[in-house]
C-alpha cells in the first residue's frame, strides 16, 4: 500500500509469528556500535535574591548563550537545545571538536557562546555567528552526565566536574572547561556585576544531576533579563523602520501588554526584524495596551520572541529602562512567562515545601485509607523522578477535591485557580481562540495541585517549548474485562518486536489502571498530523495482521475479547498518564516505568501504590532504569 500500512502490517504479522516475542539478536556489528546518547531533560536555576552563603556550594559564571547538550560517540555527535532539539546544523565546530574528545561516548551540558572583544559572551554576536560565521562559536562546558556508557547522573556534582575537566585537560581550542569556585559566592558576583557581566550559577556540590527545577541549581542576575514576545511594533518619523517594538508576556494563559523596547537596536537589526515582521502583520490588536503608549501600532501574530535586559518591572507590569538583547530561537511565545525572583531560603533542596497542605487527614481513597497528606508526601517524595517527565509540558488533572469516592472530574484549562507555581501556556484551539493549559517545573508546583485536589497528572506529547512538535509516541494497550493481564503482557512485546523493526527503541510503564503503556520517545522534529497518520496507521496494521488478538476500532462493544490498540493518545491535545503519577483508583496505585526484563515477570499494571515513593525513588535510580525513556531517534518514514 502507498501510505506504508501494508509494510507496517507485514513486520506485525513477522512479529506476532515470534510469539510473546525474545527481542531480536543484534547482529555483532551493532552490538560493537556506541550510539551518541540520546538527549534527557536539562538541569534547571532557579531564580534567587541573592548569592546562597557557605562551602556547600560552589559558584560559575552565568553565560550568555544557548544552553546545548553536547553528545558524542566517535564521529557521531549532536547538539541538543534544552527542549530536545536537533540544534547540530547550526553549531558545527562544537560538534566537530566534541568528534576529537578522548572518549568513547559522552554527553556534556554547557553554552553554546561567542566571546566578544572585551571577553564577554555576547547574545547578539552568537546570534549573528549562527547565520554567519558559525565556526566562530565556541562551548563552555560544566557538566557531564554519561562518559563510556556510564550514567554519571547519580554522583555528587564536584565528582563530575572532576571527571569533566579530566577529559577537557590540556584542550584550548572550541570546547572549554567551565571553572568555579567553592564558597565566597557573594563576592564572586560582586566581581561579576561590577565587570558588567550577566551574573552568577550557583549549584550544591554535593548534588546529583536532575532534569528538572528542585532548587540545587540557583541564578542570580546581575541585570534583569529574561524573555517577551514580541507583539507589534511602532512606525518611526525618521527613516528608520520603526521606532520600537511592542512586548508582551504570558500571565494566566493569555498574553498580556508588557510596554515596549527601543534601544539595543542597531540598523541592520531593524531592517531584519522588520522582514520577519511583515508578513506576521494583522488589524486585530495583539494584547490590550494603554491607547497612548501604542499609538499608531502595527499589530502581529505572536511568532518572536525576544530577550530583554530592564532595571525593573512596574506596578502595572510593563518594563522600566529596558534594552533589546535579540530573538530566541529556542523558545516558543507560548512558554514566555514572567520569572520572579524567589528567596534563597525557598528554594535550597533542604528546604520545607512552601505549600501548606489542608485537611491533611481527609481520606482520598477509601480502600487503602490513603489520606490527601499522604498523597502530597508522596509527590514531594518523587517529585525529582517525576518532574523529568511532568514539567514543562502542558498538564490535564484528574481532580477528586472529596476524594476518589466522591466526584472526580478531568480539568483542561485554569485561569490562575492553582496558585503561583502552577503556570500557565496559552495553546491555540480547533476554533481559533487561545486556552490557558497548566504546567508545572517544581516540587511546589505539583503540591499546589494537590491542595486543590488533584489526583492524576495527564501530559500532552510535547513540551511547552514547542507544543506542536512530538517528544514521544505512546501506545496504550488496553484489556477488554474478559482477558487477564498475561494478553497485555504478550501484547506489549508484540508492539516492542514490531517498533524495533522500523527502528523505535521503546521502554514499557505500567499505568496503575488495567493496561501498559509502550512509549517510544522522539526527538522532537515530527508535527502532529504527520504523528497521529504513523500512530494510526501501525494501530491498524497490527489490528490487520493478528484481528483475533488486537482491535483499533473505538466502540467498546467491538473490542469484546481483544486489546484494544488505543493510538490517539498520539495526536495534538491528547495526553497519557505521567511516570510516577498517582492514579485515582481502589488501592490509589500509581504509573510506573519498568523495564523490558521486568515486564515478562511483573504481576499487574497496579503493582505499585503512593505508599511507596521512597522504594520508586530508589529503583528510579536502579542500573536497571538508567536510560529509560532516552533514545535519540526520530519518526520512521514509511
């Protein structure tokens, strides 16, 4: 068939002749093979008042760059955007230089930067190097996280800068050895600040890495910066293209006026911005301004963002004395929030959820007895095991506010119910019109949604960053009540078989509910349409191959002794349960990522439940779940 559904059918029917399917043996060559490893969620800062004091912590310089995963393996390499984007194409002499490190793998998180003339690194010039001169950019590096196919994740931070700056010794050239010091933080950013440079990283030595924002990483600024999207922009009486740009900021899933910028902008800048901003021009006011301050305005379709130094933020939230720095490319307007500055004391892991948790005695699942104040302990207990998965992308909550014996509803949107931790993306409907979705990046944040009653964690597919491109596929095999769980297990293996055969990696999870998930995790470069046409297409091929065993069709009363191949959880809105989210079913029994060695032994997809968070923070960290859910890989074409 030309769409590919009869290619795909042939490798399910070769597949399901396996039978509960061995995984095939990989010939000698490819067992031999290291690939690069695959992009993982990046260590977030937090945003701090001041510099943390004591020897606990140690210090580096904030650069100011793209933030950039370095992975390597041989002549193989990659440079990875924080979001998980192939960024390789625009960073050629990093990616060539990591080709010479003395290694046989390596994945290195550092900045992407270009050092200007007065020793800086400098924003505008790395973005003029991208188009231009990209053999000019050069690399910081101050973390490393897998060295020869070892998970370096799990040890202290200063053991891996040891380990870095081992492998970077005696190199001068493109990539280079972030340094730091131990304690003396405050006077470091003095030193900083009065240099003029951005500011200062703090992180706890004794640290492991996280994918996540759980306080061990902090930033302090010495000038206010961050990102706004830019919404129009004001014509000029001179014979410059315009006279400033309009700005605005995500605040309760819409976008707000953040005032305007007009300085920072040399010639050839206004002439490239005025090219992009053409044809993004509308009649329809962008975001609600004082008539005043926008007189004369051409209005355009939210697509830039751009990066903005300011002394400050105003009562009416719009920005004083503020300076045009560039575009970003590496973010979505969508994913453009304010960030505030919270107190050190807040934010350190040691310390004390800010959230207070009330009626911490109500019974949530009658079954077990489990208690609202058992459930937040268990989401602030894995909470770093979880936030990988859960932050950063857009969020629907399964909310039971009288517990799960009481009514329980499936909530989309939110307005600001939550509180300050839980923000906010405002994502474009079928009908034109934008809807603020939930996300969380914090311990804090997954709290709040406790307090308010939420049980369940559903993600969407992809990350706020960009919404509209697929960071996983996920294939939810679901039993009809008449088979018992040894169909699902054999199913499992029978998607695993035929996935490896197009070239998927997969990883298994047990939903907590009836079934097994089996996600296949994307670099994000495949957009939905294209990612629900494959999901539904491999749904049916299999349906085709074994009808006795496997259904794709949606009534209920067609899926009668078959599993049910549940594909649209692959399309734009649709979301799956979160790794390590509770459930809110008898027993309150949570979603758990296993191996593939696990599935063949593993009793029911509820094996686990919420009293037992410190036992999945341990096996998260097990040699046997180093890597799940990481492969670099993308859509096949077929």
């Amino acid at each position: 068939m030309e769409d590919g559904t009869g290619t795909l059918i042939g490798m399910a029917q070769a597949a399901i002749s396996k039978g509960a399917g061995r995984a095939r043996k990989a010939t000698a060559a490819q067992a031999g093979a290291r690939k690069p490893p695959p992009f993982q969620p990046v260590q977030l800062a937090a945003l701090v008042d001041h510099v943390p004091a004591g020897d606990r912590w140690l210090h580096e310089l904030k650069f100011d760059g793209y933030r950039c995963l370095i992975s390597v393996a041989g002549d193989q390499a990659h440079a990875f955007t924080r979001s998980g984007l192939d960024w390789s194409d625009r960073f050629v002499a990093v990616i060539d230089a990591a080709k010479t490190l003395n290694a046989r793998s390596a994945l290195i998180d550092g900045e992407a930067v270009i050092i200007d003339a007065d020793g800086k690194s400098n924003f505008q010039a790395l973005q003029a190097a991208i188009k231009g001169n990209p053999q000019a950019i050069q690399f910081y590096a101050f973390d490393l996280l897998e060295l020869d196919g070892e998970d370096l994740t799990g040890l202290p931070l200063i053991e891996r800068k040891a380990k870095l700056a081992a492998l970077l010794e005696g190199r001068d050239g493109v990539i280079h050895y972030s340094d730091h010091i131990v304690g003396k933080g405050e006077q470091l950013f003095d030193s900083f600040c009065g240099a003029g440079l951005e500011g200062v990283i703090s992180k706890r030595v004794d640290a492991r890495y996280v994918g996540s924002r759980n306080g061990a990483w902090l930033k302090t600024k010495c000038i206010r910066r961050q990102e706004f999207v830019v919404v129009g922009w004001t014509p000029s009486d001179k014979a410059r293209g315009f006279r400033s740009l309009l700005l605005g900021v995500n605040e309760g899933g819409k976008l707000r006026y953040a005032g305007k910028v007009g300085t920072g902008l040399d010639t050839d800048e206004i002439f490239r911005l005025g090219d992009l901003m053409k044809p993004l021009e509308t009649k329809t006011p962008t975001v609600d301004a004082p008539r005043a301050a926008v007189r004369g305005a051409h209005w355009i379709t939210p697509r830039l963002v751009a990066e903005i130094a300011f002394t400050e933020m105003t009562n009416e939230g719009t920005l004083r004395h503020p300076s045009y720095l560039g575009l970003r490319e590496d973010k979505k307007p969508e994913a453009v929030i304010v960030e505030t500055e919270r107190a050190v004391e807040q934010v350190e892991p040691d310390a004390p959820s800010s959230v207070k948790i009330s009626n911490r005695d109500r019974i949530i699942d009658p079954e077990s007895g489990i208690t609202k104040g058992q459930l937040a302990d268990y989401y602030e207990i894995v909470a770093p095991i979880m936030l990988p998965w859960a932050g950063s992308r857009p969020i629907s909550l399964v909310r039971c506010p009288q517990g799960r014996a009481k009514k329980c509803f499936f909530q989309k949107h939110d307005s600001g119910m939550f509180g300050d931790h839980v923000h906010h993306v405002a994502i474009l409907e079928k009908d034109g019109h934008e809807e603020p979705y939930p996300f969380i990046d914090d311990a804090d944040g997954l709290l709040n949604c406790v307090q308010m009653g939420t049980i369940e964690f559903h993600g969407w597919g992809s990350r706020i960053e960009d919404v509209e491109k697929a960071d996983r596929l996920v294939f939810d095999l679901d039993t009809d009540e008449g088979l018992d769980f040894e169909a699902v297990r054999k199913a499992a293996f029978h998607f695993r078989d035929i996935l490896k055969s197009i070239g998927l990696e997969t990883f298994p999870m047990v939903t907590g509910g009836k079934g097994v998930h089996v996600i296949a995790p994307l670099t994000p470069q495949a957009e939905w349409p294209e990612v629900k046409d494959f999901a539904h297409r491999l749904a049916l091929a299999v349906a085709q191959a074994d009808p006795e065993n496997f259904t794709a069709a949606l009534p209920k009363i067609q899926r009668k002794g078959r599993i049910f191949v549940d594909y649209l959880r692959n399309q734009r809105g649709a979301t799956a349960v979160m790794p390590y989210g509770a459930r809110a079913r008898a027993g309150a029994p949570v979603a758990v990522p296993i191996s593939w060695k696990e599935m063949e032994t593993i009793d029911k997809p509820s094996h686990w439940h919420v009293g037992d968070g410190a036992e999945l923070v341990k096996r998260a960290r097990s040699k046997a779940l180093s890597g799940w859910g990481r492969a670099d890989q993308v859509l096949p074409d077929l």
